[in-house]
C-alpha cells in the first residue's frame, strides 16, 4: 500500500464521521419538531382568578394558528348553568367566545381546539366574578304595592259583609220585645169580639120586645 493510499483514507475518515454526525442531529431535530404540538401561552381571565368586574369574554391563546373546525368552548356556571356552548372565534392564535351579562359566582371554561398540525388539545379553567356594586335582585316594588292594595280591599269587604249580615239578623232581644208588642198588641181582640156578641144579644132581645109589645097593642 502506498503512501497516498493511506494519507487520503486519513483525510476521509474525518469527514465521513462529522457527516454522519450532522445527520443523526438532523433527523433528531426534525423528529421533535414533527413530533411537537402547539402549546397553550394563556387564557383570559387566568385560571382562579377572582375578578371584580364582571368579564365579556373569555379566551385561550396558543403557540400557533389554532383551527377553526372541530374547535369547540363550554362555559358553565357554579350550578351547572350553560352560559356558553359552541365554537369560539378565532382570531390569530387566540381562541375567544363572547359572555352574556354574569353574576358575582364560579364559572368554569371547557375547551377543546385543533392546534394549526391538525392535533386535537384541550383543557379546562375556572374563574370567579366578584363585584362589589352587584346588587342582590329585590321584589318589583309595584307586586308588592298591588300586594298590600289587594289585602286592604279583602279586609275592607270583609268588614262590610259583617255588617250587612249584622244588620239583616237582628238580635234575639230586639226580635223578642217586637214580638211582645205584637202579642200587647193583638191581646184585646178577643175581648173586643165578646163585647160585641153581647151588644148584639141585648140589642136583638130589646128589639125583638119592643115589636111584641107593639103587635099587642
């Protein structure tokens, strides 16, 4: 073997090892990045955040593009109200959907979207609302006026009705001494009928006389 033989096999060796080393970190690299999905930076409002302001919206943001399709929010709150369910706009790589008026209470975000490599992700958040100027609903004054309206004229009737039945039933005394006055009153007709069979008696025996003494006569 000659010189030149072994100076060149010298100077290839070198080469081909740092070639075979540039591509095993290639295709190292390009596995982990093939093999990555896009990953969540953020959502809005944070996860346990306590608000005092009611949120308009809610939303997550990813590494990348998410897409549109298969892409899907819930938002509930504390007692299981939906407050939202759908697919969330998206806008860049946020992911949003828009609120309806919240209470002061928990609430609870459930998300699911199709990162920009067609991989589904999901995941959940919670928040609290927690505004001091909320005031607690009250009765509707005008129901509770009506309310009191309508007791005053139940009473108000009952009253009258108790004293038209009053007046119509007189008391057993009153109904006792109209009836004594009655009797009072009516007591002397017998009387009053003998004394004029009587009359009449004495009246037809004298007449019946008179005209016997004159047919003697």
């Amino acid at each position: 073997m000659t010189s030149t033989s072994v100076r060149t096999r010298r100077r290839t060796a070198p080469r081909a090892l740092l070639v075979g080393l540039l591509s095993a970190v290639a295709l190292v690299l390009g596995g982990t990045t093939a093999s990555a999905h896009d990953t969540v930076l953020g959502t809005a409002p944070g996860d346990g955040e306590t608000l005092t302001t009611a949120p308009t919206q809610v939303s997550v943001e990813l590494s990348a593009v998410p897409q549109a399709i298969g892409s899907r929010m819930l938002v509930t709150s504390s007692d299981g109200t939906v407050l939202f369910d759908g697919e969330p706009t998206i806008a860049d790589r946020v992911a949003s959907v828009e609120l309806p008026a919240v209470a002061n209470d928990g609430y609870t975000v459930a998300w699911r979207l199709v990162s920009s490599d067609g991989h589904p992700i999901d995941g959940t958040f919670g928040f609290v609302v927690d505004d001091p100027a909320a005031v607690a609903p009250t009765e509707d004054p005008t129901m509770e006026t009506q309310g009191e309206t309508d007791a005053t004229t139940d009473a108000e009737t009952s009253e009258a009705a108790t004293a038209t039945t009053d007046a119509s039933d007189p008391s057993p005394s009153a109904t006792d001494a109209a009836s004594d006055e009655d009797s009072s009153g009516t007591s002397w007709l017998p009387v009053a009928g003998v004394v004029v069979v009587v009359v009449g008696l004495v009246l037809l025996v004298l007449f019946r006389r008179r005209s016997a003494l004159q047919d003697q006569s």
